[in-house]
C-alpha cells in the first residue's frame, strides 16, 4: 500500500485529520498518534500488528519520533508495510504520547529515544534512562551535544604532563586539583566496615 | 601411659564440650551460639565413644549433628536478620535462674552420691575394660521385639508432628 | 518482664545478578526479587557496554561505520555487514552485482549457522553442562571462521561487505571447502541433537519455562528465532525476499508453545534449513563482478560517498531477530542520523513477563534463550 | 533415561576418539581432537589476515612509500593515525612524513587504511603477538618500527605483491611516457621508487 | 599372591616389628596408630590433588582437548603447580563477613572428608578403624559437612553464598535419607554395619558374588550411586555450586588456600562414596586374580570416572526437580527395594527368586514413573511454513 493511500484511507476514516506525506511517510500531529495507531493495528485492511522500530531525529529546528510498522497477520504482499510515521516535536517541549500501551514493544525503544533524544513519552510505564546512568546530564544524540569532559586532565595527566616538559594551564591545574579534592573527600566519606 | 592418655584426652574433651556449652548461653551471636552447641552436641559424641558405647555417639551424631542442628541453623538464616541481632545475655530474672539451677546442681550431686556404681566398674576399674552393656544387635532386637509398640507409637506420633507442622507452615 | 517477641517474617531477597556474573552473556545486570528461589521481580539494567555507536557513526564516513557494525553483536559480524550494506544501498540506490549477491547469502548464512550453534551452546552452560556442548559447538564455528578468516581476513570482526557489493572475492578453492563443511554439518547436527534433543533433563529443565505467548510476542515486536518459537510466522527472508532470498527454497519452522524448548529446537531446525539454503546458493553461484563499478570508484575515497538527500530502512533477518538500521542522509558524507534496530535488545522486553513466578535457575536458562550479544543491546 | 545415556555414549566416543584419532598438524582438519598446541604449532597463515598496520618502504627505510597525505589518518575509523609531514631546511613541505604514530591500542584491524591508500603505503601486517609492558605508550608505535621492506610483505601476501608490483610498474612507465611526451615538465619529480 | 595381596599390611607390620626392639608396648599402640593416621592423612590430600589432574584430563578429552599438559610429563605434576599457586594466593576476606567462622569453615569440612577414610577397606585387612558400626559411622560422619557449608555460607555475607547454603542443606538433608536406605539392602544381606563384614559377605563365587549382581542389589546400587553423587554435590545435582547461576555457591567469596579446602573435601568425598558404593554393592575389595587393593581401586576409580563422565555430558538438574527427584522416586523406590531385599531371604528358588524382586522393581518404578508425569519430557512436533 502507498502511502498515498494510506493517507486517504486515514483520512476517511478520520475527518479532519493533518497528515503530510514526507519521503514516504506519513507525518502527524502528536495528538493523532495514538488513534491512528490503533487503527493500524485493529482494522482488518491494514492490521499492521507490528511495530517494528522506533527513532528520533533531532532536525535542529525540531525533533522528529519515527515509526516503522509492519504487519505480521497479513501474508507478505504490498499491504505488509512498512507504514512510517512521523511525528514532529519542539526541541524545548518534546512531548508524544507513548504507544507501551498499544504496542508492548515500545517499552525500551521509546525508552532509548528518551535517553538519547530527550523526547517524553507519556504515558510511558517507567521512562528513565536506559543506557547512560542515572544523573546523567544531556542528551548524546541531540545535535547540540557536547561531550562533558572532552578536554578534562585528572590530576595524574597534569603530574605526567609537568614531569615530560609540558607546561599546563593554570585553570586546568586548578580543575584537576578540586577533582582531587572531590575524590579525597567521596573517599574519606565511605561506610566504614560497621556500616557496610 | 596409654590409660592416661585417655584420661587426659577424655578430659580435654569435656572441658571443651563445657566451654561450648558456656558459648551457647553466654555468645551474644545466635549463630555462634548454633555452632557452639554442636560443639557441645559432638563432644559429648566423643564421650559416648570413649565409653564404648559407639551406637550411640554415632547416632548423636547423625541425629543431633547432622538433623537437629542443620535444621535450627537453617531456621536461623532463613529468619531475616536474626544473624545479625545481638540479644542482651542477662535480665532482671538470671538471679531466680541462679537459684535454680543450684537446686538442680545439688539434685544431681545428691543422686549421683547416692548411686552405687560398683556394679558397673567391676573389678578392674579402668573404663576401658567395661564391656558394653548393649550392642546394636540387642538393640535392634528390644526395638522391633519387645518395644515394637512403643517404638511404632512414637513414630505416629512424629509422623502426626510432621504432618502438623506441614499444615501450620502452608500458607494457603 | 519479658520484651515483646518480635516477629520475624521472611521477606524477598534483592539480589542482583550481574553485571559480572558467569551466564549474564557480558555486563548485563539483572535486578531479582527472590522469595525463596521464586522470582516475584526482575528488572533487566543494561548500558554497561554502551559506546554510543549511532554517535560515533553520525561522526564519521558511510564506509567508517562498516567496521563498527561489526562490533554490535560480535557473533555475527557479516549479518551485521549485510543489513548496514542494504540500508545504505538503499538510501543511494545501488545495484548488487549478481555474484556478490549469492557470496552475501552465502556469508550470511555461514553466520547463522556460527551464532545458532553457539547460542545453544551456550545455553546449555547456563543449564550447567560442563562446557561439552559448548566446545563441540566452537569446535564446528572455528572451521566456518577459519573460512571467514580466508575471506575476510578476520575471524570475527569481517569487514568484508561494501556499498554495492563485497570488499574482495573468494579466494580460489574456497567453494569447495564451504562446500565440504556444509556437507559435514548435518552429521554434526546429528551428534549435537543426540547428546541434547531427548536428553531428559534438558527436557525438564526447558520444557514449559518461559513460555511466550503468541500475542505478547508479536505486541511485543519480538522477532527472529524467538518469535518463531511462539508460533509467530514471520521470517524477513520471506517477507521481505531481499537480496536473492526470493529465489531460493526454504522454509521456516514455527513452534507452538513458545518456551526455551522450542527457543532450542527452532534454532536446531533453522540451521538444517540454513544449510538446504547453502547447498543451494553453492550449486548456482555464478561468475562476474562483485562490486557495483560505480561504487568500485569509492574504495580508494570512501570520504567521496555522499548518497543523495531522504531516508531508509533497511532490514534483514539476523541470525538474533530483525536486524534494522535507519538512515538519514543529508547529502554529506557524513550520515546525520543512524539508528540501529537492534534485535536483542527489543528481544529483552518479554524478560520480566517470561521470568516471574520461576526458580532463579529458569532465569538464568530464560536469558540463555533470548539470545542477547551485549554489544549489540547496548550499541 | 534413553536421552541421558545417548548424550553418555556420545561424550564417550569422543573421549575414546580423542586417543585414536589424533589431529593434522598445523591445520584445523580434526579427527577426534581439536587442541592446537599454539606456540609451538600454528595454523598456516591466511593471505588476507590483516592485524595492525605497517608502512612500506622499497630498499632502505628512508624512501618509503608513505608521502604524507594524511588520507588513511582521515578515513581511520577511530582515528588511530597521527601523520606530521616532513619539512626540508627551507621549510617546504617534503613528501614524506615526519612523525608517523599508530595507537594500536586503539586500532582496530578494520583494514580501512590499506584500501584508502592511493599510494600503496599502507598495509596491514600478520604480525599479531603484539604485546608492551604498559597499556599506553609501548603500544603508540612510531615510524621506526612500522618500517617494513617491501620483501616482507612479498613473503606475507605474495599474491597482492605480485598484483602491486605489475600495477606500480605499469603507472611507472604511463609517468615516464607522460614525461617524456611533456618536454619540460615544472618540477617534474619521478614518484619515490 | 598372598604378598602382594598384603603388601601394605606386612611392610606396616614389619615397622612394628622393628619399632617394638626400642619402644615400649604403648608406644607401639600408638605407633601403629599413627600409621594408620600418617596413611590416611598423605592418602586424601594425595587423591585429591591427582583427581583434580584426572577430572581435568577426562573432561578434557571428552571435550576434545587435551588437558593440562604444560607442566611434567602429560601435565602430571600440574596439582603440585596448582597447590603452589593456591598457596601463595591472597586470601581475601570480605569486609562483611564473621571473620572466625569463615576461617573456621573451610577447616571444619575438611575434618569429616578425612574421618570417613578410617573405616573404608582399602583391601584385605586394610582398614584403618574396623568399627562394628562402619557404615553407620561414614554417614554421621559425612552428615557434618552440612554444618561447615552452612558455616562458610553464612559468614560470607553474600546473598549468593547464602543461596548457595539454603540449597546444599536442602539437598543433602534429602538426599541423606533415600542414601541410608539405599545401603540398608547391603546391611540386611550381610547382617551387619561393618564395611568389612560386608564386603566379606561378598566373597563367594571366585570373588565375584556382589550383591550388585542381584536385582534388588542392582537398584541399591544405583539409588546409592545416585545419592553419593547428589551428597558430594557433583553434576547433574550440583546446583549448590551451581556457577551459572549462583556464581560459586557457598565458596563464592573464599580464596588461596581456603578455597582448596572446600575443593579438596568436594574430591576426597567423591572419592570416598565411590570407595564406599564400592565397598556396598561391588564386592569391594573382593575379585579374582588380582591382589585386593587393586580390585578395590579399579572399581572404585570406575566409579569415579563415571561421576566425571556425568560431568562431562549433563546438564543439571533445578531445585525442585531435584527434591522430587529424592523425596518422589528415590525414596520410596529404595524402601520397596528393602522389602524386595526381604523377600529376597525368605523365598527360595532362583526363578521365584528372580521373578518376584524383577517383577516388584520394574511395576513398582514404572508406578513411581506415572506419578512423577509432569517431570517426564514431551514430545513435540513442529510445523513448517513455506
């Protein structure tokens, strides 16, 4: 099925629907998501019951949340997919809908999309961070992004350096000192062995 | 020399059974306390055996050792942190225990005077010359022959307790 | 006088399996509630391994990626190949010449029978075997790897698909040593099956453990030899028919109970259908080209690639499940968004649902069965 | 039961093949046993095998191939090559490099280098015990000893030598010919042989 | 014959003789005592360190490799290196833990591996202890190693260790029961608890009159063997140590040295329940043409060999698949087969004989075989999709 018929098959099903059809797939507002999915999903004509992968993009101006759905009842002929849906985010609000509850297989794909996008799905059951830890700053995947300590010397750098010659910076001297400092104290804060 | 190595030997295990014996009820640990008593369970094992009485300390053994005391360490770990809770070892009533456990000390003392051991030691004195009462043999005899029905009451009856405890520990 | 007694009732035991823990398959951690050895909750924490591989890819040349992809599930280094190659074919439109196309399936399924054979393998040390099964399963995978080895160059980390077609051809006389191992193997099979298949404690142990329902599975995007294993008829070399797949002949077993079991036994049958699929490609594998000459072009300036503006999706059936990677081309050489899909990790989901209510031991198997390859779930 | 004592009968003939059927030496041709004792038996080399890279030169190790492009440090995948190129006395820039660093701690055999090359430079070595006595810098290997002559690679991969050879020769003689065609070419400078 | 056959026991006896031209008859006593002891205490460790070689090779081979073989001559000297190596380890104690109860652990297990060998007949006349009540002894002896499992276990303060001694408990407190009573068939036919008398009993017919060549001694012995191998906690029913689940079990947070004490009471009890269901059904020390101690050793390191095949080839079996296991089938099996041992002694007739305690055996375990329905494997077929 073409996404042009797709589209007007949506279309008919709901009036007064904003679907754009973008490199082949259909793009949506955030609000319609959810029930154009589980149109997918129930209606006999399309029964696209899988949902095969979730993304974001981050576009710059906004970020985009693309889904791949396939259909598994359906016997391998064009109706089979791939329908793609696309849904368009501000940066600063990125908010959709989650589809865990249409789709169990949302779960840990909206999840990593979360971690790395920053894009909120609600909904979701237990939406924290999947691969980075917890207290982690930022989003990796975002264009923006820039890793934290690129350029950080640890203490042991800064001696190293000074022993071959090098002449190190003063703010990067005082950096891995308080590095130090912050060590020294987590360390002289640890359980003693009563408390462990 | 060999009896007073015995001797010796023999003594050297009560005193440690006694020293364990004083671990279970002075260990503030309720796990030291389990270990120390089998201490206390093996070494008097150790006795039954110096007198020769090998049925019975292997059975100790097996039945305190290796059943009882399995059984109450287990109950131990598996009770959420009672390993880890140190019991204060003394209350307003160790002065009523005092006073009863010294009235059961001079009960014993008093029966143990009184019996007349010449019997048992015979003639030549040294343990290790008494010849063992009873042997397996007699004993399995007198169980499953003349004590059958004792024998078999007591085993409903634990049977009974088993089934018991089964039914109390379901939760369902 | 006496104190309150205090009750003490037994509660759960938190233990955390992983992330150093002998059958986790790498720095997995597993977060178990245990009310004896009953399993009430199961909270799988991954991202040990993470590297950020879809970063580092933005970051870099279509053709830098190849070597990386190799990386995600290491087991199957030239599924790997296969999927990033059709995906960035794809996105630039580009035709495989026909010969590379036969020497692709034939590396593809050289790997699935690497990656069944030691997921089993593997297995059956999470169920305790002392490593026999194991080491006649590597012992298999080393004579395939040692022809990877001939091919590629490397035994594990391939390298050896590019855009439009393959990096090298087949050393001469290479044909009839794959020829020679796919003949052996259904003999190997045999000798696995009988030290495993009847085996009664491997019966008791998988039989009923974990079983995934058909709906669970197919809500929850579960694919590859999992999905099957609950009844789910969806292999992407059918569907799909990429490459020469539509050509060939083969079938595709399905279970119906859906427990580690049948998880097994599906992969036991799939590798007797990989091999009718070797035989096959092996009997009419023609001569020609193997690269595209117009990305031939490419080897010497990899820099120089830089497929037109759009998107695309490419998929194929990794030995693990769909292996999918989405690509957004901006007209640089650099890609501006890759996204892989990766089938162990979405696999994962089910691990809660497929694991409460049994022993820590079924757990441990549960895992073994799902078939996850850390580098690829934490990618 | 009949599964177990199956499996048993299994592991039991090959333990009893394991003595009546010993192994090939040097090769993966196995009987019943599978152990190669590796230091002292080894498996014949794989053409392709590729580890870490080395830099060719073609008689003495001052005219190496190698001319500082800086093309194999852009397209190393994670970026494990540092190249400065050589400068003469008057401070113009010389077609060979000055320094020329490979983290192998970092390198990761891709082989992407050896294909990028233009200049036929670059190639990855079967060299594999590669080993330091600390993680970082007994590992950062330099020019020195990423040398190689032209000879070990002809022993190393014998086929692609054949195959470099006949296709540098042949450029050799189109820049001859070229040369000769031009009669004055500016700063026409015969590629380093 | 006689010579060799008492090889052992002459040389100790010719050191009496030369001991007794200096030493007082006490001394002598404890000589001889210490003999016996010296023998045992060089003969456990000794076993230990060579059946680690041997599990090592045969599993090895079965696996296609070859096992160690880089230190002396086919690797033989390999569990010295090991020793040295275990030796010289650090013995690392976890912050957490009971610190005299961990150290005392390892120590304690080792004692009751090294007790039972005083009443295991080696060969004619060779036994260190012949206790009247032997066999009962081996078995409230080897009861003890519960007790320093649990002990290593709980001072560990690991949730694994701690895992790991629930299950050991659990399964050698069930596994104890179908064992004792798989020996009772061994005790009814010869008529006594002395391993000696027993293996005595077994004399007749050339040395080959085992009970194991009886229908019901054939059952005893595979219920015993089966214990023996659940009590010393190896493959299908090690999930006490169970590494890919619990990561070492009850030893998990023990090093160096300790942690080859556990190893060598794991071995020394193989060793000993091999000796001692060799002692039971096998005829021990009883056989034709070869000198005692040989018999006993050949039987018994077969016995071995098996419980390492075991190792080498299955898979392992889950907590409650293995209680069933004992407490479903092995124990009432094993007491149908005392009755069988029974009316064994009060029929006559061989084919009566062998008819009745068949019979009995093979409807009794198919019975047992129904009940236990949901532990027996399914057949499945599978469907093809084109």
């Amino acid at each position: 099925m073409s996404p042009a018929d797709a589209k007007s098959k949506l279309e008919a099903k709901f009036p007064g629907i904003q679907i754009q059809i973008i490199n082949n797939a259909l793009l949506m507002k955030p609000e319609d998501l959810i029930r154009v999915v589980q149109f997918l999903k129930d209606s006999p004509e399309f029964k696209m019951n899988y949902l095969s992968n979730i993304t974001a993009v981050d576009y710059v101006e906004y970020l985009e949340s693309v889904y791949h759905l396939y259909s598994i009842e359906n016997p391998p002929h064009s109706t089979a997919g791939p329908i793609v849906l696309k849904v368009r985010v501000p940066r600063d609000n990125p908010k959709i809908p989650s589809l865990v509850p249409v789709f169990r297989g949302a779960e840990f794909q909206e999840r990593e999309a979360y971690d790395m996008m920053g894009i909120v799905y609600e909904g979701h059951p237990d939406l924290r961070r999947i691969f980075m830890w917890e207290g982690f700053e930022g989003f990796p995947l975002r264009k923006d992004y820039t890793p934290e300590d690129a350029d950080v010397l640890e203490w042991e750098d800064v001696e190293w350096l000074e022993k071959h010659g090098v002449k190190v910076p003063e703010e990067y001297k005082q950096f891995a000192r308080q590095l130090k400092d912050a060590g020294k104290e987590a360390r002289a804060q640890k359980p003693t062995e009563k408390e462990i | 020399m060999l009896p007073i190595l015995a001797k010796l030997f023999i003594y050297g295990v009560l005193f440690l059974s006694l020293v364990a014996a004083l671990g279970v009820v002075l260990l503030p640990n309720i796990f030291h306390a389990a270990l120390c008593l089998v201490g206390t369970l093996l070494g008097i094992a150790a006795l039954y055996l110096a007198l020769q009485a090998e049925f019975i300390a292997v059975v100790q053994v097996l039945l305190y050792v290796g059943a009882v005391m399995t059984l109450v360490i287990f109950a131990i770990m598996l009770t959420h942190r009672i390993g880890d809770m140190t019991i204060p070892q003394t209350n307003k009533q160790s002065l009523p225990a005092c006073l009863a456990l010294f009235a059961f000390v001079v009960l014993i003392g008093g029966l143990l005077l009184k019996t007349d051991w010449s019997i048992l030691v015979g003639t030549g004195g040294s343990v290790a010359s008494v010849n063992p009462p009873v042997d397996t043999f007699m004993l399995g005899k007198a169980l499953l022959g003349e004590y059958v029905f004792p024998f078999e009451v007591v085993s409903v009856i634990l049977i009974a307790g088993l089934i018991g405890a089964i039914v109390v520990a379901r939760k369902d | 006088m006496i104190d309150e007694p205090v009750l003490h009732d037994t509660d759960t035991l938190e233990v955390n399996l992983g992330p150093q823990h002998p059958s986790t398959h790498g720095v997995f951690r597993m977060n178990v509630k245990l009310e004896g050895e009953t399993i009430v909750s199961l909270k799988p924490i991954m991202g040990y391994l993470h590297r950020n591989h879809e970063q580092i890819a933005e970051n870099m040349s279509y053709l830098g990626s190849m070597p990386y992809t190799d990386r995600l599930d290491y087991f199957n280094s030239m599924s790997n190949n296969f999927g990033y190659a059709l995906a960035v074919e794809k996105l630039a439109n580009i035709e495989v010449p026909e010969r590379a196309q036969y020497i692709r399936v034939i590396m593809a399924e050289l790997t699935r029978l690497v990656n069944h054979v030691s997921v089993i393998g593997f297995l059956l040390n999470d169920l305790g075997a002392f490593f026999t099964p194991i080491l006649y399963a590597f012992r298999e995978r080393e004579k395939i790897l040692d022809i990877f080895e001939e091919i590629a160059g490397s035994r594990m980390m391939c390298n050896y698909l590019r855009f439009g077609g393959l990096k090298l051809d087949l050393p001469p006389s290479v044909l009839d040593r794959i020829k020679k191992i796919v003949q052996g193997f259904p003999k190997f099979l045999d000798e696995f099956e009988g030290l495993l298949t009847k085996n009664e404690i491997l019966c008791m142990r998988c039989q009923n453990v974990g079983i995934l329902p058909y709906d669970l599975a197919v809500s929850a995007s579960i694919t590859g030899p999992m999905a099957r294993a609950s009844g789910v008829n969806y292999d992407i070399r059918k569907i799909d028919g990429y490459s020469i797949y539509n050509r060939l002949k083969f079938r595709v077993p399905l279970g119906k109970v859906g427990d580690v079991y049948d998880r097994y036994m599906i992969r036991i049958l799939e590798m007797r259908q990989s091999v009718w699929i070797l035989e096959q490609v092996l009997k009419e594998i023609p001569e020609g080209p193997i690269i595209n000459p117009k990305m031939a072009a490419f080897a010497k300036a990899p820099r120089n690639f830089k497929p037109p503006k759009g998107e695309a999706y490419g998929r194929v059936e990794a030995p693990k499940g769909e292996l999918g990677f989405y690509l957004v081309s901006d007209g640089t050489p650099q890609p501006w968004r890759y996204h892989v899909r990766a089938p162990s990790f979405i696999n994962l989901t089910v691990l809660e649902d497929l694991c409460i209510g049994h022993k820590v031991a079924d757990a441990i198997i549960i895992l073994g069965s799902i078939d996850i390859v850390l580098g690829e779930v934490d990618h | 039961m009949f599964g177990v004592l199956r499996g048993m009968g299994i592991t039991f003939k090959n333990f009893v093949a394991s003595y009546f059927l010993p192994r090939k030496p040097n090769s993966l041709e196995t009987g019943g046993m599978v152990t190669l004792q590796y230091p002292e038996e080894r498996l014949p080399e794989k053409e392709r095998f590729r580890n870490f890279p080395f830099l060719i030169y073609d008689t003495k190790p001052d005219d190496l191939r190698c001319v500082a492009c800086d093309i194999c440090a852009k397209e190393c995948p994670p970026k494990c090559i540092y190249i400065v190129r050589d400068n003469d006395e008057q401070g113009r820039p010389l077609k060979k490099p000055k320094v020329f660093d490979i983290d192998f701690t970092v390198c990761m055999n891709c082989g992407i280098c050896e294909e990028a090359c233009p200049f036929d430079a670059i190639f990855m070595d079967h060299e594999f015990e590669v080993g330091g006595p600390e993680r970082q810098q007994s590992l950062v290997y330099h020019m020195d000893q990423l040398l190689k002559p032209a000879t070990h690679f002809a022993k190393i991969r014998p086929t692609d030598h054949v195959a470099i050879e006949e296709k540098r020769r042949k450029e050799a003689e189109k820049k001859r010919a070229a040369a000769q065609a031009q009669p004055k070419p500016p700063e026409a400078k015969p590629p380093q042989a | 014959m006689i010579f060799l056959d008492q090889i052992f026991v002459n040389s100790k006896k010719a050191i009496l003789n030369l001991a007794s031209a200096f030493l007082p008859t006490d001394a002598i006593l404890i000589v001889s005592a210490l003999i016996s002891i010296g023998a045992i205490a060089a003969f456990g460790p000794f076993t230990m360190m060579y059946l680690t070689w041997f599990e090592r090779k045969l599993v090895g081979r079965i696996q296609n490799r070859i096992g160690p073989n880089r230190v002396g001559i086919f690797g033989l000297l390999q569990p010295i290196a090991d020793g040295i190596k275990m030796l010289t380890k650090e013995d690392i104690v976890p912050a957490g833990a009971d610190k005299v109860v961990h150290f005392l652990a390892p120590v304690v297990v080792v004692i009751p591996a090294l007790l039972v060998f005083s009443v295991v007949p080696f060969g004619r006349n060779m036994v260190a202890i012949d206790l009247n009540i032997g066999l009962l002894f081996f078995l409230a002896v080897s009861a003890m190693t519960t007790i320093a499992i649990f002990m290593g276990s709980w001072a560990s303060r690991n949730k694994f260790s701690l895992l790991g001694g629930m299950r050991t408990v659990a399964q050698l407190v069930s596994y104890e029961v179908p064992m004792v009573l798989a020996a009772v068939p061994a005790i009814l036919a010869s008529g006594s608890l002395s391993t000696v008398d027993i293996v005595e009993a077994q004399g007749g017919w050339n040395g080959l009159k085992w009970f194991v060549f009886t229908p019901w001694g054939f059952v005893g012995f595979l219920m015993f063997y089966l214990c023996g191998v659940a009590e010393c906690n190896r493959t299908p029913f090690d999930i006490p140590e169970a590494e890919s689940e619990i990561v070492a079990g009850f030893h998990t947070e023990y090093s160096g040295m300790k942690f080859a004490l556990w190893y060598m009471a794991e071995f020394m009890s193989v060793f000993t329940i091999s000796a001692l269901t060799a002692t039971l059904y096998l005829g021990g020390y009883q056989g034709p043409w070869l000198p005692s101690w040989a018999w006993f050793m050949i039987k018994t390191y077969a016995l071995v060999f098996v419980m390492m095949w075991f190792r080498g080839t299955l898979p392992r079996l889950r907590v409650d698949q293995m209680m069933g296991l004992a407490w479903k089938f092995l124990l009432p099996l094993t007491l149908i087969n005392i009755l069988v041992t029974g009316l064994w002694y009060f029929t006559s007739g061989l084919g009566l004989r062998l008819g009745l305690s068949i019979g009995i055996l093979l409807v009794s375990s198919w019975v047992l075989v129904l009940f236990n329905r949901p532990y027996m494997p399914e057949k499945r077929v599978y469907e093809f999709a084109e």
